[in-house]
C-alpha cells in the first residue's frame, strides 16, 4: 500500500501497525511530544560574564546585513507554512532588501512578528534503525524563509557581539 508522506508502515506501542498517514502522524506527535520538555518559565541563576556597561545596543537590519545572509541562504531548502521558497529570496533579493530591511526593523520596535511565522510544519526524519519505530525519528521544522532570514541576521550579530566581547567559552 503506497502512502503520500513518504513514511512507511509504523508500530505502535502494542505492536500493532499503523497504515494510515493520519494515524502515522498522530503516533509521531505523541513520541515528539514525550521527549520534549515543557518550559516552566523559570530562567536559571547564571553569574554575569560581563561588566553592566557591555550590552547589545540594537540589531541591524540595513540591506547590506539582509543580502549577505541572502547569499548563504541554501537555495534548495524546503518551503514553510506560507509556500515560499529559500530560491525566491535569492532570486528577487535586490528587490526584497529594502522592503524587508523596514519590515524587520518595524518588528524589532513593536517587538512582534506576524503570527504566521509562529507556525510550522513539523516533518519526521529517520535517524536509522528500523523504520516501522517512531522512535528512530527525529521532528525537524519548517518555518517561513522570510522568518528564517529575520532569525539569522539576529542569530550572525548576537554572535559576533558575543566573540567582540569574549562571552562564549571555548568548549
């Protein structure tokens, strides 16, 4: 029997298969879901790193910083909940800089995305071992690429303030 997600037959904890997609990804989601853990909200007692007059003043969202991550996109990688592909992005990106530079930044100062980048699509990945146990999978997440753009121009200047200013161990 074919299955359109890809992911053969699985067993359930009785041992039983499981043939269709939605039974498929329902035994998943429950195995993802008892591995995961539940954020209680606490923040640990860290000792600070640095002096209280380092601190990150602002992220930049200047086309120059959009285009450069644009260019180390993966032109390949798969679309997101919206539909759009990392190729567009890399295709129309001397158009997009400048819109998405005043996007990003108005985000940054109301301190909201748009909700649609909160979303994902969750797909299982086999590990290895055998494919009819949920456990020999991993979830990965599809998100929006213009919500992955935005994470990674903050991700490469957290970084870098981070390195300037010797906050990361050497582990």
């Amino acid at each position: 029997m074919a299955c359109s997600s890809g992911i053969g037959a699985l067993k359930d904890n009785d041992g039983s298969i499981v043939m269709t997609d939605s039974a498929k990804a329902e035994l998943l989601n429950e195995y993802f879901v008892s591995v995961g853990t539940t954020d209680n909200g606490v923040l640990p007692a860290i000792q600070p790193l640095a002096s209280s007059d380092i601190f990150l003043e602002n992220i930049d969202f200047g086309t120059d910083s959009i285009h450069k991550e644009i260019k180390h996109m993966k032109a390949n990688g798969s679309s997101g909940p919206d539909g759009y592909l990392p190729i567009l992005l890399k295709k129309l990106a001397p158009s997009l800089v400048t819109p998405l530079s005043l996007l990003y930044s108005s985000f940054l100062s109301v301190g909201q995305v748009p909700s649609e980048w909160k979303r994902a699509i969750i797909t299982p990945v086999h590990k290895g071992g055998l494919a009819s146990d949920p456990v020999n999978y991993r979830p990965i997440s599809l998100t929006s690429v213009f919500s992955k753009l935005m994470e990674r121009v903050i991700n490469r200047q957290v970084l870098d303030y981070l390195k300037r200013h010797k906050l990361l161990s050497q582990w």
